[in-house]
C-alpha cells in the first residue's frame, strides 16, 4: 500500500500555470536571441556599406587622379614647350568603314584638359543617352600614353616604318592614333598598319586621303612611340538605376559596345575647380569652374570632390545632411554618404 501510494503522487502533467509560465520564459529567450541577430544583422550591412563605400570613393579618385595628372603628357619634353605636328586626321578612313576614331586634331597645351559644367545640359550626347545626371561636371584629358615603344632604329627618312621591340603593351593595331615623340619635337599620327616579326614590331604611317605620310622629322633611338589617349569622365545613371562614374574613350565611337564603360557605382555628383597660374610662379591664384577659366593653358592645378553613397538604403534612423560644394543637402533617403577631395597637379605644365 504505501508504494502504491507513493506512485499516486507522482507528477502526471504540467498545470496550466506552469505551462503559461514556461512559455513566458521561453518567449523571453527567443526575443533575446532574435534582438541579437538583428543587431547583428545592422551592425554587419553597415560595416558592409561603409566598406564599399569607402572603397568605392578610394578607386573613383584613383582613376580620376592618374589620369588628371598626366594630362599632357607627350614624353620627356613638356607639351608647352615641344613642338606638336598633326600628320593625319583619325578620320581620314572613315568613309571606309575602316575607322571610327574622333577627331584628335586639337589636341594641344590648351585642350589636355578641358571641362564641363553640367554635363546633362551641353555635353556628349551620345555618351549621356539621356542618362547624365544634371549638375554634375565631366572632364576631359588628353595625353601620351606609355607603352613600352621605344624605337629600335633610326627611321632613315621621315616617311619609314617605325619599328619597335615586339615585347610592348601598346596593342597597335591598323587605324590606331599614335603618338611619336623625343625631347624636341612630337607627331600624331594614324598606324595604317602593324605587323610584328622576330623581336620587332613594324608600325607603317603612310597617307590617309589628303594628309602626308611625311612625319614633322627622321626619328632616332631616343624617340619613343605612345599610344594617344583621351578619356572624359562623367556622371550617369548605371546599371543598378543609381548614379554612378562613367568614362568615355574619346579615341573610340561613343555608345558601340563596351564605350563609355561604367567605373564605379554609386558615385553620385562630381564637381571640379580649376586653379589657374596668371603670374607664371608655378601656383594657382584662385580656383574656379570650367565656365568660369580665363585661360586653360594657365590651369596648373584641379580641386577634384566626388560624392559617394553607400549601395544600401535605410542604413539610418532618419534622413542624415550632409555637405558638398559648399552646400547643406537634406536626401530623401538613409543611405550614408562622404565627400572625396583632391587636389591634383598638371604635372606637365609644372617644368
């Protein structure tokens, strides 16, 4: 009797209150627990975003920058003091179907560099496509790019095959605008054709149309060849319906293909000043914008501000100000954003 007993006060359940209890507690538990993976999941997409955001304003300013500084470039003598001779007209095939390249000709101490102010107003239509965003500047730069073309013999006469080592990354192909230049002189030019051999690579220059094949004078080993290069950067709306920083090929036809190419994402506004040098002592006397230039062969320096925004919206409680361009902005979203500045040399027109 008493065992059975005993197992008559065994617990068979759990009571209301118990249960009621328990799941208070567990509900308790569960909150915690999906409060921390929340936070969690905030603290991770705003480290995310600020990461690209970062890096995103860091790879704008490299590309921007590299390029400004070397606008101008045409070799070891400066594009102010070398003499710049026009051989060909990129254009002079076109008719052929066999190039499409944009007219090189201005190509001088006073258009390396040029700007734009409100790029969706009076710039590119091709480039935009309805697409730039208003208010925004574009620049332009133009310069010799280096490649490894160095020239392996004297020319002989003015009109011979350039030859260079086969070893190079200039990718010259036929219809290419080049560049030639040593200490003293510079020649732009059309490759009408390229073929490599053993250790060399032969570049033929011979007339395009109405144009001499005749370069400005006999090149020797101290001369080198350069790939021509003009880009334009600018503000269009991307891929992902976002702003973002483009550039343009200006050596190649605008919307064919891969030109322009979208760079970065997410870059929303580019503003540039522009420091001209009016008493000739290598500093810039005042910054102004690219309506505003005096004389552009006087600008020896550029005040570059980009402005980037994370990918993710509603990253903060509430709409964050910010400033740009000398201006208090309210947004109408909670993405974060940060201003990028530089201020950028003209090397070449600094010696």
């Amino acid at each position: 009797m008493s065992a059975l007993h005993n197992a008559n006060r065994w617990q068979a359940g759990l009571t209301l209150v118990e249960i009621m209890i328990a799941l208070l507690i567990g509900a308790f538990l569960l909150g915690g627990v999906l409060q921390v993976f929340v936070n969690s999941k905030q603290t991770y997409r705003m480290q995310e975003n600020l990461s690209r955001l970062q890096e995103s304003g860091r790879f704008a300013m490299e590309l921007i920058s590299n390029d400004l500084r070397m606008a101008g470039y045409v070799g070891c003598a400066s594009l102010g003091a070398v003499k710049l001779t026009i051989d060909a007209d990129p254009k002079a095939d076109e008719d052929k179907g066999s190039n499409t390249n944009p007219k090189l000709t201005d190509f001088s101490n006073s258009t390396a560099i040029t700007g734009d102010d409100n790029v969706a107003a009076d710039w590119n239509a091709s480039a935009c496509s309805g697409s730039c965003v208003a208010d925004t500047d574009a620049v332009t730069v133009q310069y010799a790019g280096t490649c490894g073309g160095y020239l392996i013999g004297n020319m002989g006469t003015d009109n011979a095959n350039i030859q260079i080592p086969e070893n190079n990354s200039c990718g010259v192909k036929a219809n290419d605008t080049l560049l030639i230049s040593d200490c003293s002189a510079a020649d732009i030019f059309i490759a009408t054709n390229a073929s490599k051999g053993e250790k060399k690579q032969t570049i033929a220059h011979a007339a395009n149309q109405n144009t001499s094949p005749k370069l400005s004078k006999v090149y020797g080993t101290d001369a080198e060849l350069y790939v021509l290069k003009s880009y334009s950067y600018f503000i269009r709306t991307g891929a992902s319906g976002r702003p973002a920083l483009w550039r343009l090929d200006n050596t190649k036809a605008a919307a064919v293909g891969t030109n322009p190419v979208e760079l970065v994402e997410d870059v929303e506004n580019l503003q540039i000043l522009y420091g001209e040098d009016t008493d000739a002592d290598g500093a810039a006397n005042y910054y102004v914008t690219a309506d505003d230039i005096d004389t552009i062969a006087n600008v020896i320096s550029l005040r570059v501000q980009v402005l980037v925004a994370t990918p993710d919206d509603n990253l903060a409680k509430s709409p964050i100000k910010y400033v740009y361009n000398g201006e208090t902005l309210t947004p109408d979203d909670r993405r974060l954003r940060r201003v990028f500045t530089a201020t950028l040399a003209v090397r070449n027109r600094l010696n």
